[in-house]
C-alpha cells in the first residue's frame, strides 16, 4: 500500500477539487474522505477518469449522522476501485455544502 497523493483536512466552500494522481502501474485505488461533523443531506461526489479519459467510477455521498455496522461514528467514506490503468488519472470531488475534510488517495 502506497499513497499517492494526500489533501491535508480544510474547509471547502462549496466547488470542484481537480486532483490528478500519476500510477506508476496497473492498480488498484482505495479514495478515503474525513468525516469531520459533515452537515445533513447530499453533500458531495467522487468521479475518477481513467488516463485515456474514460469515466471509471461515480459516487456521491451524504453528510450528518452516520453509523458502522457496529453502531461507531463513521469517520470516513471510503471508495475502492479496482483496475485502474497506469498512467495520470482524473479525481474530481465535487463539494456541493461547505465541510472539513482531508482527502488521501492509495495504491493497493
């Protein structure tokens, strides 16, 4: 396991964040966000271009109370993706409310 690239936890008004991470190899990413007292409803999306700019994968996620399986304070939202081609990848998270978040992209 490797990252790739780190965002330091900050508030975001509500805008796009361009992130572009450079795979050395064929891999597979794990995209991790923080929870810090996310406001209640939507508040934002992932979406990961592959380097020859194909859509891999898509995912919006909602802010307030959320819960493990456990019943423990989620304090992250996490999304795993497998197979991305080497080369420079598009990270786009788009903010929709302001929040507190830090942003570590991994290669598994």
């Amino acid at each position: 396991m490797a990252v790739v690239l780190s965002v330091t936890s900050r508030q975001y008004s509500p805008r796009k964040i361009s992130l572009a991470p450079s795979l050395p190899q064929r891999s597979t990413l794990r995209i991790t966000l923080t929870r810090e007292n996310w406001p209640p409803g939507d508040v934002g999306s992932i979406t990961l271009i592959s380097p020859d700019g194909d859509l891999l994968a898509s995912a919006s996620f909602q802010g307030g109370a959320a819960t493990n399986r456990d019943g423990t304070p989620r304090t992250t939202q996490v999304l795993h993706l497998p197979d991305v081609p080497a080369g420079q990848c598009g990270v786009d998270v788009d903010i929709l409310q302001t929040l507190r978040t830090a942003v570590i992209i991994e290669r598994l």
